[in-house]
C-alpha cells in the first residue's frame, strides 16, 4: 500500500463528518475515492459533486480493484458485507482515526479533545488562525459555514483536528498542542465507568509532544499527573490563566473581555450564544495568541464567525419564531443549549424537541436528560436513534418521560412530529440530538415560513 499517495482510496461509511474530511483530504491529493454510506445525505451528495463515487448498500461487487488504502468508521458493525470482503482478501483495512493520525504526526497538529466542546473550538481556532495569517489545514466534526465544509487544505505546517475519544480514538495522535475541554462522563459502552475514560484521556495527554502544550479547561484537574507539560485551568470563564471576564449580552450578541497570560483584549463580540461558547471562544484565542496571531485579527475573526452547522444554527430568525437547531446529545449539552436559549430570549415560551442518541446513553444518563428537559416549558420526544446498536430492554423515550416532571410533555413519532408542532405554536423552537432528526430541518422550516 502506498499510504504517501494512495491511487484509490476506499471509505466504509463514507458519509460520517469524520470520514467525509478524509475522503476530501484525498480528492486533494488527486486520489480516486470510493464509498459506501447506508443512506444519501447532504454530505454523500456534496461528495459526489466533488468527484467521489459512492453507493447505498452493501456490494463488494462494486468495490473498485488495485484498491490502495480502505478505511473504515468503527460505527460499521463488523459484519458489513464490504468489511468481510477485504478481510477475508487479505486487503489491510484502517480506521478513521490511525489515517488521520498517519496525516497529521509529520505535521505540527492542534488537537482538541473533550466529551464536548471540541467541534466548535477546533472551528473557531481554525477560523481565527486563518483570519490571522496561519494557513492551516483541518479535519473539522462539523460543517463551518464559513467554509461550507469540514475540511480545508492549508500550506503551513499546522493541522487542526479533533481529537475523539470514542473507542479511544485520539490516541493515535501525537500533537504539539492539545485543548481539553471537558471530561464529563459519555462513551461508557466502551471504557466501562468514567473512572476508566478518564484515564484515557490522561493517556491522550502523554501523547502531547514535548516540547508542546497541553491547555485544560478551568477545573479540569487530572487525579493522575500526566508527563506531558499540562497547563491546568489554562482558560476558562471568570477565572484561568487566559479568562473570559466582563460577560455581557449586547444588541442581542455575546461581548466579553479577554484577561490572557500573553494579552489582554477588550470588548471582543462573538455571534455564537452561550457561555460554553465564550469559554471555546477562550480557547482559541489562547492558542492563536501562541502561534503569534495579533489581537486585532483575533477580534476581527471572532466578530465574523458564521458558526457551524447544526451548532445553535438558527433557522428561524422572524417577529414571531426563532426555531435553532442544535447537535445536543449529552445532558452538558442540553444544558448548554437551552441556558443560552433563556438567556438570548427571556421571557419566551421555549419549545424543545429531543431524540436520544443511542440506548446505552440514554440508560447511563437518564436522570440528567430528564432534569434538563425538564427547563424546557414544552418537550416532544422521539424515539432514540440507535446508530451502531441494538435495543436494550427497557430502554426507550418513556424512560425520560416517566423521570420527567414537566408537564408539558408528549411522547412523538417521525410520523406525526410536524403537525404536532404546528398545533403547539411555539415560541421559540429547538430541535435537539445527533441522530436523524436534522432531516426534519427543512420540513419544519418550510411548515413554519408558508406566507412568511
């Protein structure tokens, strides 16, 4: 196999936002990619448009010959028909994880680890390096609307990506600079307790280089001292060596002062809402201020962030409804979420629709999507989407909904969910989780701005 520049590439789930970055990384290089994905989507289609052959079912048929390089995502379970092909031909297949790896340790790599947050702050800190001359390259987990993709080729020796830690992922790579912003437990299908995933990400730390970085978000203490050079509560809101300070709502954006160890910047604004936003805004410009960006691109870049897709996207921005969609799939998550929600619209009725992501979380975590849920005035649930598993006996929506104590709660169908909205009128409307529900984006967009 020639891994420098492979002629044919072969993804196995192609459409995952991970495997999709790769899959462009390659058509840069000029290889030939092929996929498979269970279904089309907005992603499959943009990837055929830029040159990617893809189909829909399991065919090793179709599987082009002299392939030099299969990757796979591990949420294709084992038995995939094209998995067992190359398998049982002796044809060396990679996960997602020890390619991006292979791509990034000969290269300066900016890694962002976390339960949350690391979607947008690899965004961010792409976009302000950009903005501030550094020409990264970046494997993005969400579509930057300000790139209109998950990826972009850069001609510096700095590579942005996330580092995951389902099925311990990021251990495969070797950064110069780590951010860690947040340990709360998830995954615990694959490391067991969070005693245990906490350990992996100790072991993510002591894969920092050297002579690099590694910045915890403030109040992230490891209970094991890592080797690598760790800088605790490196940032953070109102306190840490680089801080968020003076946090303030005005002409309905966030606006904040930065207190950092190599600057200070006042009266930076930021179009994304939240407080957890601030504190990844936080993020990125502690290591944009490393890398030697000026403070004043660092504030341009901020002010003209467009977000990223499916990160409190707003869709409905009228008098009468504001409906966001959010990627929200952890009980941090929803918390993050619907607090911002509150406090951009006070006053407002909000309306949430939530589908669980998979059985083993929903089991692991009940008691807090319930307490979360509970903020809502009015929730509709979906069944859970179950991605890579099997039903749990037990476990289901009704879970939530027998914890919950919001009276205003009602169990939904994919059938029914658009004209049960439209009998509630909502207010403000958000719809939550990382299954399948984004495929209802448009349909209720469409539902709520006829005659608008």
């Amino acid at each position: 196999m020639n891994k420098k520049n492979p002629h044919i590439v072969y993804f196995v789930g192609i459409g995952g936002i991970g495997m999709s970055a790769l899959a462009r990384y390659f058509r840069r290089l000029g290889s030939e990619v092929h996929g498979y994905d269970r279904v089309e989507s907005r992603i499959t289609k943009e990837l055929t448009e830029e040159g990617c052959i893809i189909h829909y079912h399991e065919a090793p048929e179709l599987i082009p010959g002299n392939v030099d390089l299969v990757i796979y995502t591990p949420a294709v379970p084992s038995t995939h028909k094209e998995l067992v092909f190359f398998r049982e031909n002796g044809i060396e297949v990679k996960k997602r994880a020890e390619v991006l790896g292979m791509i990034s340790r000969k290269q300066k790599t900016i890694a962002v680890a976390g339960t949350h947050g690391k979607t947008t702050t690899s965004t961010l800190i792409t976009h302000v390096l950009r903005t501030g001359g550094v020409d990264c390259t970046a494997f993005l987990g969400g579509i930057s609307n300000d790139l209109n993709s998950n990826f972009v080729f850069g001609d510096s020796d700095w590579v942005v990506v996330e580092a995951d830690e389902f099925d311990r992922s990021f251990l495969h790579l070797n950064p110069y600079y780590s951010v860690v912003t947040s340990t709360d437990a998830d995954h615990l299908d694959i490391y067991g307790n969070h005693d245990v995933m906490l350990e992996g990400f100790i072991e993510f730390m002591n894969k920092n280089r050297p002579e690099g970085k590694v910045f915890l978000c403030n109040g992230i203490v490891p209970e094991k001292n890592p080797r690598a050079h760790v800088i605790r509560d490196a940032y953070g809101i109102e306190s840490g060596e680089n801080a968020a300070a003076n946090i303030r709502v005005e002409n309905g954006c966030f606006v904040f002062d930065f207190l950092g160890q190599k600057a200070s910047i006042k009266d930076i604004e930021i179009a994304l809402p939240g407080r957890h936003n601030i504190e990844n805004a936080t993020a990125a410009i502690t290591i944009a201020l490393e890398l030697g960006v000026e403070p004043s691109k660092i504030k341009e870049a901020l002010k003209n962030f467009k977000g990223i897709w499916r990160r409190f996207e707003y869709v409905i921005k009228e008098k009468n409804l504001t409906y966001i969609d959010d990627y929200a799939h952890h009980p941090s998550e929803l918390r993050a979420a619907i607090s911002a929600a509150r406090e951009l619209f006070p006053g407002k009725r909000l309306t949430g629709v939530f589908q669980p992501h998979l059985y083993t979380r929903t089991r692991d975590f009940a008691e807090g999507f319930a307490e979360e849920l509970d903020k809502l005035d009015q929730v509709f649930l979906m069944d859970i989407y179950p991605a890579r598993e099997l039903p749990i006996p037990g476990v289901t929506s009704d879970l939530l909904a027998g914890l919950m104590q919001n009276p205003h709660k009602k169990r939904v169908s994919k059938e029914n969910l658009l004209q049960e909205l439209k009998l509630s009128d909502p207010e403000v409307l958000l719809t939550l989780g990382a299954g399948d529900i984004d495929r209802f984006v448009n349909p209720i967009k469409e539902q709520f701005t006829v005659g608008i």
